[in-house]
C-alpha cells in the first residue's frame, strides 16, 4: 500500500513530478495488476498455495531493496510496475484461503475480517508516507522492504493447500438463486471497475490537489486518509450488517453516489468539500468491493480462477481510469481549468459502467419474476 498509494506524495512532493507523471505511473501498474491477476491460476497450479505466496514476496523483497537503493529515474518506474507484476497474483490466492471450505453466511464474515484488516492497512500507509519522505526520501522504500519479512513470517503458518467446500454441501447457494447471483457479481463488476477506475485517478492527483491547497507533504498525506477510512468503517458496517446480500438497492445506491463523491473530490473548492467528497466516495468503493467479492467467491467455491478475474476487473479499473484522464487531459487548451479535462476523461466510463449496472440488475429482475 505503501508504493500503490503513497509514492504519488513521493513523485509529486520529493521529485516534483507532474499530476500527468502520476497518472502514468498509475496506468502502467495498473496494466501490470492485470497481466499478474490473470496469470494466478495458471502459477498456483504449478505449486501449492502457500509456496507461491512465499516465492511472490520473496520477488516483491528484492525489488523493494532495490528501490531502497535508488528510488527515482527509470529505477523507480520499473520497480514499481515489478511489484505490481510480483504482488497482484498472490491476492487471488489469499482470497482463496480466507473463502475456501465455507457456506455464504460464514464466507461473508470470513471476506469481511479479510476486507477490514487490508483496508486499515492503507489508511495508515497514507498517513505514515508523508512523515516518512518529509524524514529522508529512502525512508518509504526501506520500510516497505521491512515489512516483507513479516508478511513471510505469517505465511509460514497457512497450511499448504486451501480447503474447499463440497459440491453438494447443504449451505452452497441454491441452484434456483444461482442465476441471480451470477447477474449480482455483473453488476458488482461493473460497478467495482468504476470504484477502482476513479480511485486511480484521485490516488495520484490528492497530492496535487492538496498541494494547490498550501499543504506540506505530512500535512497533505493524512487529508488524503479520509477516502481510505470511510472505505475501513464501512466494511465494519457490512460485516455487522448482512441484510445487503442478495439486494439490488446497495448498487443503486452507489451508482448515484460514487460520481457525486468523486466530483466533489476533484472540483472541492476548499479542504472540506474535498474530504466530504473522499468520504462518500471512500463508502461507495467498499459496498463495490465487498459485494463483488461475496458472490465470486460464494458462486464459485473460492476458486483461484475467480479470484484472479475479481482482481484483474480491479486492475482494468486502475489502467482505464488513468488511461481516460490522459486521454481527457490531452484536450486539455479547450478547457479553463485541468481537473476539467480529466472528468472530461471519465464521462465515458461513468455512461458505460453505468449502462452495465442497470442490464445487469434489470436482467436480474426479470429472472426473479420468472421464477
């Protein structure tokens, strides 16, 4: 979380980079993320799970100690697109052994544990990357190299393979709800490929913004939390709070207020606006997430396979989003102020995710009444 959020502080405070630099990088590692989700399955079967784990981090070490090393020029680039490539498969894999052998209602709780422990991590990598590049500009890179031996540390207690539920277990969904849910995990897609998409574009601009704003990197840093917590609480919300499943209305919901909080975020004429925005779009990004990854991993028994296409929709999201800000940007003397070419950029994606959403949930409706 440290490279995937807090290096656009380094780049844009330490290096002075420009938002456009920012939102390259971002694309690049989001293509990155999509070539290692899709590539999960195909690695995990030539080992067992936990193996595989070890052998992705013990890649992501020595590409952290080289940018401990030297942490800019084409150095930086490379490594960052490295640990896209070394980390993205293995978040499959987890995600298998957090569902693998349990009915719906316990891989809710079980993917709720899971989505409340790795949101809180980046919150406070946000907020912990400004102090650090304030204190020495290597100082981000050699935690990030630190941290590896710990997560090493709890892999070695993961069995060597992830169970898996039976085929006629009781509690697997219904074969009659099944298409229902297979129209909800569209729908979630749909919607977690915007969430993500929006993000990739706020994540690398929060610094500039915030910089306009008069903020120091520290200060700018923890302001740019706010998304990250409201994401946190309401993955609690959900966890406490399973009357979500099998509901239509909680991506209603987020399909109306995901680009009002997005919009508020990129245009917030002052530091509150522009956390109020983060607030709500922080919120929407999690219903997304946590509904997408229910019913992938509810429908298809925690496979790695499916995993794998949960995150390569992320990974699309974190190159679409970027790849239409620049596209939006590259108009950008016809409009009187930048952020305007880079929502410029993203109408498309909102109109057709959008689209996507309601055939989906529409489909859904009908099969439900045909039924």
């Amino acid at each position: 979380m440290l490279f995937e959020r807090g290096v656009f502080f380094y780049t844009r405070y330490t290096l002075d980079k420009s938002d456009a630099f920012n939102l390259s990088v971002a694309m690049g590692f989001g293509l990155c993320c999509i070539i290692g989700s899709l590539s999960a399955h195909r690695l995990c079967a030539m080992t067992f799970e936990r193996r595989f784990l070890t052998i992705s981090l013990l890649l992501q070490l020595a590409v952290c100690v080289m940018l401990s090393f030297r942490p800019f020029g084409w150095v930086l680039v490379v490594g960052l697109m490295a640990i896209a490539i070394f980390a993205s498969p293995s978040w499959p894999v987890i995600e298998r052994y957090v569902s693998a052998g349990r009915p719906p209602r316990d891989t809710s709780r079980a993917i709720g544990w899971f989505n409340m422990t790795w949101a809180m991590a980046v919150p406070l990598a946000v907020m912990v990357s400004g102090p650090l590049i304030k204190l020495n500009y290597r100082a981000m890179f050699i935690l990030g190299a630190l941290m590896v031996p710990v997560a090493l540390l709890c892999v070695t207690t993961l069995p060597r393979r992830a169970a898996q539920l039976s085929h006629d277990h009781p509690l697997r969904v219904p074969a009659g709800e099944l298409p229902r849910y297979r129209r909800l995990i569209l729908a979630s897609r749909w919607m977690m490929f915007l969430s993500y998409a929006l993000m990739f574009i706020l994540g690398p601009l929060l610094p500039g913004i915030f910089k306009q704003l008069g903020f120091d990197v520290e200060q700018a840093a923890w302001l740019s939390s706010p998304i990250d917590w409201s994401r946190f609480v309401t993955f609690v919300a959900m966890y406490l709070w399973v009357g979500w499943h099998n509901r239509m209305s909680t991506l209603v919901l987020c399909m109306i207020a995901m680009p009002l909080g997005f919009l508020l975020t990129l245009y917030g004429p002052n530091t509150s606006t522009v956390v109020a925005g983060q607030i709500i779009f922080g919120a929407t990004t999690a219903v997304t997430y946590y509904t997408a990854i229910y019913y992938a991993m509810v429908v298809h028994d925690a496979s790695v396979r499916a995993g794998g296409w949960h995150e390569s929709v992320i990974g699309a999201g974190l190159f679409a989003g970027p790849a239409f800000a620049l596209m939006g940007a590259a108009g950008g003397g016809w409009f009187d102020h930048h952020a305007t070419g880079y929502l410029v950029g993203t109408i498309p994606m909102v109109i057709v995710c959008t689209v996507g959403v309601v055939r989906a949930l529409t489909r859904s409706v009908s099969n439900t009444d045909s039924n």
